[in-house]
C-alpha cells in the first residue's frame, strides 16, 4: 500500500473545489463518527464537522476525522479561531471559520492555516496529521500548505460588502455564503429566501467567483443548487439533521422512502 493512502491528512480539496463541477457536501452537528461515514459511503465529496453549533469536543472530532479518513469523505470543521491549530493537528482537511465580516480578520486568520513560507502556523510533527511522527518533516509541511483549505464565511451584509477583498486575501481557498445568518442580521429572521436576502447572497457570491474563488451556500434542494448555481456557487452543503429529521418524519406518517436501502 502507497503510505499516502495511510497518511492521516487527506489533501484531496482543493483540487475538488477548483475542478470546475458541482460540489456537495453535507454539515453535520451530531458527534457520532458513524454518521460521518454514512455521509461518506452516500456519496458526499465532504463532510463540514460543525464545531460552531455541534457537541464534540475536541477528542470526539479526531474520531470524526478518523471516521472521514475511513469512509473516503474530505472532511471540513467549522470551528472558532483559537480552535484552528488544534483541529489542523488533528488531520483536518481545512476549516471553515464563522463571522468572517473584513479582509483585516480574514488575513490575519489566513496566516494561521498554514507552516512558515505560506504561513504562521506553529509546527509539530507529532500530532495525528503528521502521523505521530510517522509522517513528518518537510513532506508533512509542504502535503499541510498544499492540501488544507481555509473557507471564510461571510453571514453579515458587512461581510457581503467586503466580499471581493475577502476573495482576493492570499491563503483564502474558497468563501461560504451562509444564508441563515445573513437573513437575521438583514433583520429577515430565517427567511433567507426573502428578496432582499437573496439578492445579497447573489452579490457575494458574484463577487467571489470573479475574484477567482470558489464560492459556496447552502444547497437543500435542486432548486437551490441551480438558483444560486447561475448567480456563481459551485459547491454546496445540505445539513445532516434536516436530512434525518425529514426522512424521519416521512416514516412516522408512513410514507415511502424515495429509495429503500437494504437492511
């Protein structure tokens, strides 16, 4: 077996955000690394472990790594800053960081993503991404600053403004729209399909995509995906508990799964 494929750290996103096609991946708040390999085997590109909203600690999410690792799922975590260096030791794929509002906040946070000559990030060998050890070195440093990815998110119509000057930061890799955030601070509540939120969505991600980045939202239904696919989203996340709590619901009332999975 190559020892790439037994590396902890799985560099595979960025090349799969830049490729071109429709992306989708799946949030998901629950700590059970058995869901995070369900994800995986349904066929999602990549996992965003939520840490902003999500009950793992700091051990479970490297079982959730693990489990990502395992099941062939690219795995994100959206974490708070003074969490990045830990959740990047743990093999994390990337991190996406919440209440991204100014280019100032996203470069100062691009620096801690990645090892000296790209970065600011503080180096070890012997956490998990680099194997224990097994795995360290410079080929840990350059596989770290060329295979992890750093998503702001932009949830403010200040972040919306600035969109363009996010996008264009150095270490930026791609910026997330998040919609339900950005509808309550446009005081529209959760109703992030209101007119005047919409078009804010579309403004950022236009803005992004011109600057050359990727740019992704929320993706909950093939109406969205090609609705804020025109407006210059390529890549998605549905959400894990929406998913379960709906196909839940539709048992309780008996009614048919789309598609049946053997048990």
């Amino acid at each position: 077996m190559d020892h790439l494929d037994r590396h902890p750290l799985d560099g595979r996103l960025p090349g799969i955000l830049r490729n071109g096609t429709r992306v989708r991946g799946i949030f998901t708040a629950l700590p059970s690394p058995g869901l995070i390999e369900m994800c995986g085997y349904a066929g999602f590109e990549f996992v965003i472990i939520d840490n902003e909203h999500g009950a793992a600690d700091l051990s479970t999410t490297e079982h959730l790594l693990r489990a990502a690792r395992g099941s062939r799922i690219v795995p994100l975590v959206r974490c708070l800053p003074h969490d990045i260096p830990r959740v990047l030791d743990m093999g994390a794929s990337g991190v996406m960081v919440p209440m991204c509002n100014t280019p100032e906040k996203v470069a100062a946070l691009a620096q801690q993503i990645r090892y000296p000559g790209a970065g600011q990030r503080g180096s070890a060998f012997s956490p998990r991404a680099a194997g224990y050890g097994a795995f360290g070195g410079n080929g840990h440093t350059a596989r770290s600053n060329e295979g992890i990815v750093f998503i702001p998110m932009i949830e403010t119509p200040e972040g919306v403004h600035n969109a363009s000057a996010i996008a264009a930061i150095h270490g930026v890799d791609a910026v997330f729209i998040g919609p339900n955030d950005l509808s309550h601070s446009m005081g529209q509540g959760d109703n992030w399909r209101h007119p005047d939120v919409n078009a804010a969505i579309g403004r950022a991600l236009r803005a992004v995509a011109d600057a050359g980045k990727p740019a992704g939202t929320l993706g909950l239904s093939p109406e969205d995906e090609r609705h804020f696919g025109a407006l210059g989203a390529s890549f998605f996340a549905n959400v894990a508990t929406a998913l379960i709590t709906r196909a839940l619901r539709q048992a309780a009332q008996g009614e048919p799964a789309a598609a049946p999975l053997q048990y």
